[in-house]
C-alpha cells in the first residue's frame, strides 16, 4: 500500500458498544460532573419508551433532565434556536441527543450555540465554533446516520433552503452509545434507508480522495457486513444478530466519513432533502447507484475490493469488469430492499427540473463533491439527477 500522505483519525472519547451497553450510561455520565441535562428527541421515543429509560439511568446517576421534543423531521435553524432557549431557561449544563439523527444533530447544534454566539449559519463549513461546548452523550435509535460517531451536524437554513453541513471537532460526542437492542422497533422503510445511509458512508469514505489505511480497513469491513445483514434486519426486524451486526457496521461507517469524509451522494442529497424535504437516507440510496457508475472507473481497484467484501466472485475477472460488479450489486441491493428512483419519491417532475440548476450548484459549493475519486462539475452532475430520476 503507498500512503503518501499523514493521517489522523478522531472518535467520541468512551464508545458504549453492544446488547443493552446503555445501561453502562449511569457510571459513564457521572465521570461528567454534571447535574442537568438537556435530553433532546421527539415523540416516537417518548412513545417507545425509550425517554423514560434513560432519564432513569441518567437519575441514577444523579442528573436531572430537562426534555426537547419537538423535532418533527430534520432539524432546522428553528429548531436549534427553540432548544437552545429550553436549555437557557432551564440552566442545564450538557446535551443528551437521543433517537435517529434528527436528534442527534440537533444536541449538536444547540451545543454550538450555548457557548458561541449566533446565527447557527455563522457556523457552516469546518472548524468555525470558537468556543468548545459543554458535554454531549449520544443514543442512536437507528443503524445508519452516523452521527454518533462523528463531528458533523446538518441543519437546514429555512432562510437560503439548503441543508448547512457543520463539521468542527469541538461537536465530536463525549459519550457515544451504540445499543442495537433500541433499534427492534424501526420499521423496514426506515431500516432501508438508514442502513443506505451507513453504506454510502462506507463506501464514500472508502473511494474518497481523503481515504487513508486506517478508514480503509474498518470502511471493507462496514460494506461486508451491511451487504450479509442489511436485507435480513429489513425483513425481520426482530432478528437480533443482523440488528446488532447493523449497529456495528453503521458505528464503523460513522468512524469512517468522520476521518476520510464523503463524497458526491451525500453533496447531492443533501440538495434533494433541503428542496423536497425528503430524509436524507432516502435521498442518498437514491443516488447511490447512479453515483457506482459515474465513479468507479476513476478507482476500479477500490471498486473491485468493494465487489469483494460484497459477496462477489471475481475470479477470472479483469480490475475494471470486477469494479463494474460493484456497481451491480450496489443496484440489486437497493432494488432489494425496495429503495425507488426519484421519481417515486412523490416529487412533481417540473419542480424537480426547475431545481436542476440550483442543487448542482449547492452540491458543489457544499465541498463534499471535491472529495469523489472522479471529478465532477455542475453540468455533470445535473445528467446524474436525471439519471437518477
């Protein structure tokens, strides 16, 4: 392997991984030395049960808890002014972000703003918070955003309508809890679409041009397992071994794009979710296909590997044939687990071609699009919109 180039690679500082690890939360949070936290989430784990369960752990612990509920899809500037004034009010002290990524992101950015001074705008792009942040512990509910392993937030500005990516090491959890055993309950659209998510992450960061020897290794082992478990925990979700090895291939994807980044899926998607409000896993399994095959001649070597750790035979194959296996086996595993083009996402045609314009643009000033192993430019990247239709 020549590595031409240095490497650093940033995780939470305490992962909790594993069959009911939360219940580790209580002795993990008290090392914190604080006394009320903010718990920000929504109404599906109120329902669940889940809030009641870790303010428990949380009281064991000696902490009180103030609860933010209201986010209703992906977080907004609206939403992170709302909780940081619950948080003033309250005087609470630290974050706990619990359920999807929603949540998650949101903690993060009420972070931000607790300490340094606002709009949460001031903040997109990297390393742009001044100030550090109080504590953040993170429950992730799902098997796919990511957030829970990384230093990155996405808020939409409902002023501009583009989604803000936010990357800054002071936001990077303090405690990070990945127990697959809250994860039984998520339905199977949302399992295909997160369990994408943690996919696009790995292969992303596996092909992107900031791909380094230690992301490489653990981003081969998070497509191996989410190809062998991804479509048994999306057809029977009480199956807990492929829920568990999900858990694990989406924290691993998460360590992943947090050190080599993304590429050009999550630069469009991010388009398609702040125009037409569609959740961003979705908005990336959509893309992924078109994505394989506009990219991998530019790296077939990688594409090939990736076609291995899929379950592909390539024996006999050349580089560039077994990288094209990729490509296919990413298409079959969307079509699969039911992942629909563009067009079946309930976006009205014309909108989506007046838009056109507009999100090649956003993508490519979003920067992510500057990490794929094949460049692109505007032009190009509206034929695959159309494509991907």
């Amino acid at each position: 392997m020549t590595f031409l180039n240095n490497a650093e690679l940033r995780m939470p500082k305490v992962l909790l991984f594993g069959q009911n690890s939360v219940n580790a939360l209580t002795d993990e949070v008290k090392k914190l030395n604080k006394k009320k936290a903010l718990l920000v989430t929504d109404d599906i784990m109120i329902k669940a049960g889940y809030v009641e369960k870790v303010e428990k752990l949380l009281k064991d612990a000696k902490i009180s808890t103030v609860i933010f509920k209201d986010i209703k899809g992906e977080p907004t500037d609206i939403d992170v002014e709302n909780g940081l004034n619950v948080f003033n009010e309250n005087k609470c002290d630290f974050f706990v972000g619990l359920g999807g990524g929603s949540p998650i992101d949101t903690a993060k950015a009420i972070a931000i703003m607790s300490t340094n001074e606002g709009p949460i705008s001031n903040y997109m792009g990297a390393n742009k918070v001044k100030n550090p942040v109080p504590p953040i512990v993170v429950i992730p509910t799902t098997a796919g955003t990511g957030s829970e392993m990384t230093k990155f937030t996405i808020i939409a500005d409902t002023k501009n309508n583009v989604k803000m990516l936010i990357g800054d090491p002071y936001i990077m959890p303090t405690i990070s809890v990945s127990d697959p055993m809250f994860t039984i309950s998520v339905p199977p659209k949302t399992t295909a679409a997160t369990g994408i998510d943690a996919f696009c992450h790995a292969v992303e960061s596996y092909t992107s041009k900031k791909a380094q020897p230690f992301t490489d290794t653990i981003a081969l082992s998070a497509i191996k397992l989410i190809s062998e478990n991804l479509r048994e925990a999306w057809c029977n979700g009480d199956n807990l071994t492929a829920r568990t090895n999900m858990m694990l291939a989406a924290t691993q994807a998460g360590i992943t794009f947090n050190n080599a980044s993304v590429t050009l899926i999550h630069g469009m998607s991010r388009c398609i979710g702040a125009l037409f409000h569609v959740p961003h896993g979705i908005s990336n399994a959509v893309l992924l296909p078109v994505w394989a095959e506009y990219t991998y001649i530019a790296n077939p070597k990688k594409f090939a590997n990736i076609a291995v750790a899929m379950g592909e035979n390539i024996d006999g194959l050349s580089t560039l044939d077994a990288a094209k296996k990729a490509c296919e086996a990413m298409k079959r595993l969307c079509s699969d687990i039911e992942i629909p083009p563009i067009r079946g996402l309930g976006i009205e045609k014309e909108a989506f071609e007046r838009s056109l314009s507009k999100m090649a643009h956003d993508a490519i000033e979003s920067g992510s699009p500057s990490n794929n192993a094949r460049s692109v430019n505007e032009e190009q990247i509206i034929e695959l919109y159309k494509k991907a239709w």
